[in-house]
C-alpha cells in the first residue's frame, strides 16, 4: 500500500521456491546461513520448514553478516556442531561462496554429500567450483524499470503508484 513507485522481485516467493527446490530433491535437514532478523529470506525459510512439517532446528541456523567470511564462519559453526545437515539455503550468493569453501575445508563434497542454493545469480557464482546452485532476481532489468518509472513520473505520465514485479527463475 505505498504510496510511490515499486519494482521489486519478491523475496518470500524466490526464497520459497529455492526452499521448495531442496525439499524436492529429498532434502530434510537445511541450514540458513544468513541474516535473520527483520529478513524476509529467513522468514521464507522458517515457513516452508513448517508447512512441510520440518521440525525447525536453530542449531542449524547460522545469523551472519552477508559476506564470504559470514557464510565461511557460520556454515563451519553449523557443521561444527551438528553434521547431519545435508543442504543449505544460504540468502545471497557472496554468502553462498563462502559457505562451499567452508564446506569443502570441513572435508565434505558439495553436491554430493550437502547441498547449497542461493539467491541473486551474480556472475562470479559460475566461476566458483562445483558451480553454485542460485536463483536469477533480474536486478540490472529492475534498475532499468526503475528509471523507465521514474522518467514517466518526471514527464506527469502516471499519477497513480505503480508496483511492478519482475519474475525470477532456478
């Protein structure tokens, strides 16, 4: 209900779906590597857990600073106490990164012994190894719409607040 112009991609919906991804490929015991408070990433998370009946585990919930270093410290702190866990739903991929070379010096495989998947789709995400797993939020098309709303808005060409969603995809 705001009163000025949005272009957004939604965060819960692409969350949602990253979750949906790992429960479908069998997974039970996913970590959140990320920030927590007041983030809708997370949010996303703690939800899906419970429609599908996932007992919500906060050993396996690492609240991070969105960076490398954040998503190397907090998938060893996870892995460090609990190794049962065979996927992790990290809330960028900067953190993302971090977390496979954490997971990798803790001595397991990714893919084949834990899962990661992320968000944003940034390009360095195709060059780390194993290639992350991520889903596309089109930020340079939403900074495009953005000024495409802004300069009709400028021009008196609407007067009513838009919102547009952008979509996204695995």
């Amino acid at each position: 209900d705001a009163e000025y112009d949005q272009v957004i991609c939604d965060g819960n919906a692409v969350a949602t779906d990253a979750l949906e991804f790992l429960i479908q490929q069998g997974h039970t015991r996913i970590g959140y590597i990320g920030e927590t408070t007041k983030e809708t990433r997370y949010t996303a998370y703690c939800n899906v857990l419970k429609n599908h009946h996932i007992p919500f585990d906060k050993s396996i919930v690492a609240n991070v600073a969105i960076s490398s270093e954040g998503g190397y410290q907090g998938a060893k702190r996870i892995l460090e106490r609990n190794q049962d866990v065979t996927a992790f739903f990290c809330m960028n991929d900067i953190t993302a990164i971090g977390a496979l070379k954490s997971i990798q010096d803790c001595g397991f495989k990714v893919p084949d012994q834990i899962s990661v998947i992320s968000m944003d789709d940034i390009e360095i995400a195709q060059y780390v190894s194993p290639m992350l797993t991520t889903m596309h939020i089109p930020i340079e098309e939403m900074g495009k719409m953005t000024a495409k709303i802004l300069i009709d808005r400028i021009n008196k060409g609407h007067n009513l607040p838009l919102k547009i969603s952008l979509p996204y995809y695995l």
